[in-house]
C-alpha cells in the first residue's frame, strides 16, 4: 500500500549488497533497511576514501532517506593497517514509524535502544556494537594483501532478535587453477572462511539467535563442470610457456564448423563465444553447476535464485548487461539465512508477492557487480520461541 505503514504493521525488512538506496526505498518502503558494502572506497581506496564521509554524510540527508530518523553507519576506513583492513561498509536505516528498536552491545552483553544517526568509521575495532575479524593471511596466500573479513551486528525488532552478518570471502586468483579439480582448491577455501564465520557467530560467548549472511561469498560455477558442458564437442589446444612449460592457455575449438575457437582460458581470461548462455532464462542451465553452498545446507538457507550471475559485469557505462571475459559468470553475491531465520520471514497467505529476493539494475552499469537483494515482512514476535528475545527489549 502506498506510504508508509502504521507503527502496528508488520515490518518491511530490506537487506542488500551495494544497492541503489532511492529505488528500493521508493520501489519497496522498508521500515528497516541493511545495506552491506564490500571494498568501500573502490579500487583505488587510498585516493577514493577521503570522498567517502562527504558521500555518506550526504546519503543520510537525502530526501530519499528523508523518513529514516534513525541510522547506524560502520566504515571499515583503515586502510594502514594491514592487519586489521577489510573495506567493509554496513549501513542500516530505521523508519520513523518503528518503535523501540534495540541493537546488541557485544562488550556490555546487552541491547540498547537506537536513537539518533551516528557513523562510525577508521578504527572499528574498539566499536563495542559489532565484531569485526580480517581472515588469516595465512588463509589465502596467493593474495600479498587480502582484505576479505566480515562485520557482524545484532538488531532487535518487534520482539524478534537477529545477526545480520556482512561478509567477503576469497576469490579466483586464477581460471588455469580453478579449471583443474573438482571442486577447486579455492572453493575449499571459501568453505574454510565461511566455517569459520559460521562457528564464531554460533559459539558460545553469546546467546544463540536467528543470522542472515550476505554480501560477496565469491561462490564460482564447478568450472571444470561447465567448461566441459559449453564444450561438450570441442577439442582442447594447450599452450605452454616457452621457458617453464607452465600451461598459460587452453584454447576449445569445434570438432567440426572450421574449427570455431568456442573458448580461450587464461589465468584472468574466460572468453565464451556466447555470452547469452549466462544471461537466457536467467542461466538457469547453469545453476546445477552453482555447487559451493551445499557443503552447508544444514546450517544455511538461500531462497530460489531467479535472477542472472551477479558478477563480472562489463564496467563500461554503454555495455550494462555485457559481462567482462575475465571470469566464468557466476552467482557470486548473496543472501543467506539461518534455518531459523527462514522462519522469522513472513508467509503470504495469498497471491501477494511478500518475499522478494532479486538483483537490481539488469540494464544499468553499476560496475562489475551487480547488486542483490531480500525484500520481506517479518511476523510480529516470531523470534520468541526461538531465542526467547524477549529479554531484549527490556530497556537498558
């Protein structure tokens, strides 16, 4: 219904990776909205980061946020240090027709009612509202400087308590590799990164509450699995480095049709002669090479992807659909949930589209991701029998 919804509905909840903030506040009305960033201040960080506080600062006065009176901002901003540098940047946004919402203090161990707009940025460390970890170097050792990690925080609202968890896990330093095993050695190391995630935001320290998980899992297609699928009746060509032999190219020709060349793969090249197998029907003949979550199908939950491989989109502002040939196109950002958290998320009982997981501007350069997104209403106390979260909204 248009405007926004009485204190007494039903909260429109809104997370996403990277969206554009003006149209999902117009498009969906959310009470409370999650933004999660990945490599705040882009690229070239060092240069672009002094424009981040003026960005912010101005997002939170625009008159497409004009009805949030409430707002909590944490900027990963401390890019000299390499031990603690994450480039992750969490956003959250309160309506004003919300009452009495609580965030978790993980130092105090106890929740305190959200007033205000504050941001926080440099040195999250010292934040009692969140956790912050960088994985171990150790972890990824193909990359001199990875700044993959996650940022954790715990919300309270209308009786329901949740872990809304930002995170950023390893890449594919190189198709050659990723290409030779099944699974790849770098989805082995994901599946390590997001155990190690997993278990600390489930251990013991703290009550044991409903999570939702997202950002860039940097979850890749079995590339083994589909180049052998695209190239089902092609012949391979190696190309080996004249002074090591090392392989730096596989070229897949078509046995017959004058020897079509079908693919070219090279350490950061993924060259298919048709891009529109990504993009038909959403790829969906590709997703029963999307692999990677089922390793944690009892612990996580995802709902049905109907939208096309997020990642890597072409970063030239004329070619918006178009997907760079460095990389095999893949679902790489993501929204996932608790078990228990699926069951916070309201239920339709008629043909109304409550739920909504999707991805945002198809035809719009945005860079090389593309950003997605949940949409959905969570039911009233839902999380009682659950966590018993009662507790936290108690006023502290």
């Amino acid at each position: 219904s248009p405007g926004a919804p009485a204190a007494s509905a039903t909260p429109v909840l809104q997370i996403a990776a990277g969206a554009p903030l003006p149209l999902i506040v117009h498009t969906h009305k959310p009470h409370f909205m999650a933004l999660h960033c990945q490599e705040f201040g882009g690229k070239n960080y060092e240069a672009s980061m002094s424009h981040v506080d003026k960005f912010v600062k101005e997002l939170l006065s625009s008159d497409a946020m004009k009805d949030y009176n409430r707002a909590r901002v944490y900027l990963d901003e401390n890019y000299k240090s390499q031990e603690h540098f994450t480039a992750l940047g969490s956003f959250y946004f309160l309506h004003e027709s919300l009452k009495n919402i609580y965030q978790f203090d993980f130092k105090a161990k106890k929740y305190k009612k959200v007033t205000g707009k504050e941001i926080y940025s440099d040195t999250l460390e010292s934040t009692p509202m969140l956790e912050k970890e960088k994985f171990p170097q150790d972890y990824f050792p193909e990359c001199k400087w990875s700044r993959k990690g996650f940022i954790r925080t715990r919300w309270c609202i209308t009786d329901c308590a949740f872990d809304l968890v930002n995170i950023h896990l390893f890449h594919d330093a190189s198709n050659l590799i990723a290409w030779e095993t099944s699974p790849s050695v770098y989805s082995g190391i994901r599946h390590k990164a997001l155990g190690y995630v997993l278990d600390r935001i489930r251990d013991q320290r703290f009550e044991k509450i409903s999570y939702f998980v997202f950002g860039d899992f940097n979850f890749r297609l079995d590339s083994k699995s589909v180049v052998e699928t695209l190239c089902t009746k092609a012949t391979m060509q190696t190309i080996r480095a004249a002074d090591t032999n090392e392989v730096v190219k596989l070229i897949f020709r078509e046995s017959d049709n004058d020897r079509k060349v079908m693919l070219q793969l090279e350490k950061k090249l993924f060259d298919y002669f048709n891009q529109d197998v990504f993009r038909d029907n959403n790829g969906t003949a590709l997703l029963e090479f999307d692999k990677e979550l089922s390793v944690f199908k009892d612990k996580l939950y995802e709902l049905d992807i109907s939208f096309p491989p997020s990642y890597p989109y072409s970063e030239d502002c004329s070619q918006g659909k178009q997907y760079m040939n460095t990389r095999c196109p893949a679902w790489c950002d993501r929204i996932l949930m608790s078990h228990s958290a699926k069951e916070l998320i309201l239920k339709s009982e008629n043909d109304e589209k409550i739920v909504i997981y999707d991805h945002i501007g198809p035809n719009v350069c945005m860079g090389d991701h593309k950003p997605v997104f949940l949409s959905f209403r969570i039911a009233a106390g839902a999380g009682k029998p659950i966590a018993n979260v009662h507790k936290c909204c108690v006023v502290q």
